[in-house]
C-alpha cells in the first residue's frame, strides 16, 4: 500500500489551511505529521480520507487516483482512527466494531457467520472482548479509541490514517495504542502532537507550520534542538535514548539553553 500527495491544496475560505502539501508513505511506513496546534495536520488528513475534497493537487493509493475512486472502494484499501469520538444512538460495542465490516457489504446484507468471527478476533486482538455488549458511549476514553482500532481492524485495510488518535489519553493508553498499531504492521499516516511519541513509533516525519511542509525527514533529522525551535518557538534538549536508542526530548523553560 503506498499514498503519493501531490501539491495538495486547500482553504476554508480565503484561509489556505494546506498549501501545496506534498508528501509520501511507503508500503508499511508508520509516517507522522507533527506541527503546532493549526498547522493543517487533520486538513491534511481529511482530504486523504475524502472527508474534504481539495481545491487543488493529486492523491493516488497504490497508484490510483484516490479522489475519483469509488468510496466503497477506497474504504476496502483505508480505515480512518480519529480522536474519541461520540455516537447519537446507544450502540454496543460489538455493533461498534462490525461497522467496520460496511465496505464488504451491499445494501441489505445481513452478518455473516465470518464477519461476526472477524469482530470477535479484532475485539480480542485488542483486549476489550469483555466489552462487547457494554454501552459505546459510557467507555472511557481509552475504551473508546481502543474500539475505535478494533473497527478499522474489522475493516481489514492495510492502510491506516490517524488523526492524533491518543489526544488528551493517559500515557498508558497512549503507548499501547500505538504499540498495537504497530504490531499490526500496516502502512500508517498519522498526525502526532506528542514529539516524543512521534520520535518513539514514526519511520519518517513531515513537519507542518501554516499549512506547509516546512521540514522532512526521519526523526533523527527532523527533531533537532534548532528546528524545534524554528517550528515551535521552544528550546529543547534532544539525546537518543541509552534504553530505546530512539530520540528523547527535553524542553527546556525560558532563560535555560538560550
């Protein structure tokens, strides 16, 4: 599965929040999009999942124009894992998770003996089988997103497109969201606010400022102390890691490491 984005532009009025993005991921790449708050990471990633469509530029999937595409189509080749989100109506989360089946349906359809076994495996895959009959809406927010990840598992895509997944999660659930997305090993484009986190589980990072990509690069080339500075306004510390050998970063209060 490769994602190719070319000159990808778009506005929300005269406002451009993505200005000619161009970027890449590689068959089984983890890519990060970091950037400060406003930079055009989810703008970025809702013209990939078509929840926009943009003014300007190309997107191919696997070498096919991706705008163009049947919507069925594309959701067989991507799933989407967004921040918590919540659900009008009380569903379970079993039902949850068999949304994810959809795309391998037509209209009327009906569960099949194998799509309820492919739920049963995601619900497990990510340990929350226990929950399968509980209220989506009265989980935690680390239940949720894990149901959310367990949808896009039913999906059974090898492209995943996250947008800033563990926001505002515990730094448990955030760690073994991503240690599971990983183990998956899918193909994933997704926007990080944490540095760290992007350093610990990203193969390569395109850095956003105004809706541009400003740097690019593996983490090791992208997270230093002076780009951190140039992108975000903060001074920091950057050392590889003596356990994970994966780059740590420290940010340093004002008057220190000026």
């Amino acid at each position: 599965m490769r994602l190719q984005v070319e000159d990808l532009t778009y506005s929300y009025g005269e406002k451009e929040a993505a200005d000619h993005v161009s970027l890449r991921v590689d068959a089984g790449e983890f890519v990060g999009l970091i950037g400060p708050n406003g930079s055009g990471k989810s703008t970025v990633l809702k013209n990939v999942y078509r929840g926009l469509r943009p003014d300007r530029g190309k997107i191919t999937l696997d070498g096919e124009d991706l705008l163009s595409m049947p919507y069925r189509k594309s959701a067989l080749k991507m799933a989407v894992v967004g921040q918590e989100n919540e659900v009008p109506f009380d569903f379970t989360v079993e039902e949850m998770v068999a949304m994810g089946r959809t795309p391998h349906k037509r209209l009327f359809d009906v569960d099949t003996p194998r799509d309820r076994q492919i739920v049963r495996h995601a619900l497990e895959h990510l340990g929350i089988e226990q929950l399968a009959h509980r209220n989506y809406r009265r989980l935690s927010g680390g239940e949720k997103q894990r149901v959310l990840i367990a949808r896009a598992i039913a999906q059974e895509s090898d492209f995943f497109v996250l947008d800033e997944p563990t926001n505002h999660l515990d730094i448990s659930y955030q760690m073994q969201i991503f240690d599971f997305i990983k183990r998956l090993k899918v193909t994933v484009l997704s926007a990080i606010h944490d540095l760290n986190m992007a350093a610990l589980y990203c193969d390569r990072l395109y850095v956003l400022s105004q809706g541009r990509v400003v740097i690019e690069g593996t983490p090791e080339q992208v997270l230093t102390p002076e780009n951190i500075y140039r992108v975000y306004g903060v001074r920091s510390c950057v050392e590889k890691h003596p356990v994970t050998g994966k780059l740590s970063i420290s940010f340093l209060p004002a008057g220190i490491g000026a």
